[in-house]
C-alpha cells in the first residue's frame, strides 16, 4: 500500500487560518473607547424617578409636611394635593411646583424637597449584563465610574473577557459603542482603563472563548 502524503501548500494553509483564528481569539477590543474617568466632571442633577422617596417639608406647616414613595406611574400624594408628577423632576423643580399647588390652600408656601431611598428613572439607571458576578441596574450617583460598577457588581467572572466588554451609550439620540479594558482595569490596576459613567449606560460583558 502506497504511503499518502500530504501536499505541503495544503499544510501551510491550515496553519495559516489556525494562526489568524487565533491571533482574532486575542485580539483586544477594536470598538472606539472612552477616556480615563474625570472624577472632578460636572455630573447630572439627579432626576427623581419610580421608587423613589420623598420627603417634604413645608415651612410653619407641619401638618402639611410628609414623607411618600413615588408611585410606579411617577406620581405623589400628599396632603390637600393629589398625583403630582414627580418622576423626571429634579427635587427643586419639585419643591416649585409643589409650592404652586399648595398657593391654593396657604398663602406663600414654602417647600423643600428630599429624595431618600434613591432608585432613579428607569432611563437613567446603569445596567450590568453578561460575564458580572451580581448582573443588575444601578441607580446612576455623581461621578460613576466604571470601577465603581465593578465593585457593585462583584466584579468579572471566570469566564468573563474583560477587554471586550463594551458600553452602549445614547448620544445626540444615536446608540454607540465604547470599548473597556476591564481586565487592564482590574488585574493590572491600570488606572487609565477606568471611565466615566453616564445615566442610562448599558454594560455589557461578553463570555470569553478559550
């Protein structure tokens, strides 16, 4: 029986896709990324959302003073005015016009608005999906960063690939996409690879193929 042999060229054309599916297997993240975390940025003002408590206080009238919960349908009750908007609202915006609706009643009310048990809009919360110990929504607080989220979420995974998670990101009302270096970020403690968070950020954290 003759000895086959294999044609060389054929040889050399597998290895050469082996070494391309591999060189593509380690390849790090070719999206666009953010730059290193600002800490001192003007954030946001926090805008109350669903979940949310509030507590108000009305000067020289206490009996008129409460705490509620903002209800699902962004909404509050409170004494002599019912199903207010709160949701979407800063807690000045409403103090302003919780103090209209009350001119009704008193005269020159004066309110001060405090949010406690914060939870946010919807919109504005940042999400946590794929390869995080804890996935979950977190409410959006001054400064996030990326480390941040990190922490709250129990950091990555054994199987997570940390350099390809990527963030979705609402800009100018077009979704786009960044690049992270999770892995630099929190193996290395490369301290560059940390960015700003903004409300209503998606994280994803993709599975890694060994």
């Amino acid at each position: 029986m003759k000895k086959m042999h294999t044609p060389r060229s054929f040889i050399l054309s597998l290895s050469l896709v082996f070494l391309l599916l591999l060189m593509s297997g380690c390849a790090t993240n070719t999206l666009p990324t953010l730059g290193p975390a600002t800490y001192g940025s003007d954030a946001p003002f926090y805008l109350i959302g669903p979940g949310d408590n509030i507590n108000m206080f009305v000067w020289g009238n206490g009996e008129l003073s409460s705490s509620v919960p903002v209800r699902p349908d962004g909404r509050i009750t409170t004494p002599l005015v019912e199903d207010v908007m709160a949701s979407g609202k800063t807690p000045t915006q409403l103090a302003r016009d919780m103090e209209k609706e009350l001119a009704r009643y008193i005269k020159n009310p004066v309110v001060t608005v405090v949010v406690t048990g914060f939870v946010g809009r919807y919109s504005e919360q940042v999400r946590v999906l794929g390869e995080a110990t804890r996935p979950q929504s977190l409410p959006y607080k001054e400064h996030l960063t990326i480390l941040d989220v990190m922490i709250s979420v129990g950091g990555l995974t054994a199987f997570a690939d940390g350099n390809k998670a990527k963030i979705i990101r609402i800009v100018d009302g077009k979704q786009m996409q960044y690049g992270l270096r999770l892995d630099d970020l929190i193996q290395d403690g490369d301290i560059t690879a940390n960015v700003d968070m903004l409300p209503g950020d998606t994280l994803i954290i993709p599975e890694a193929w060994f």
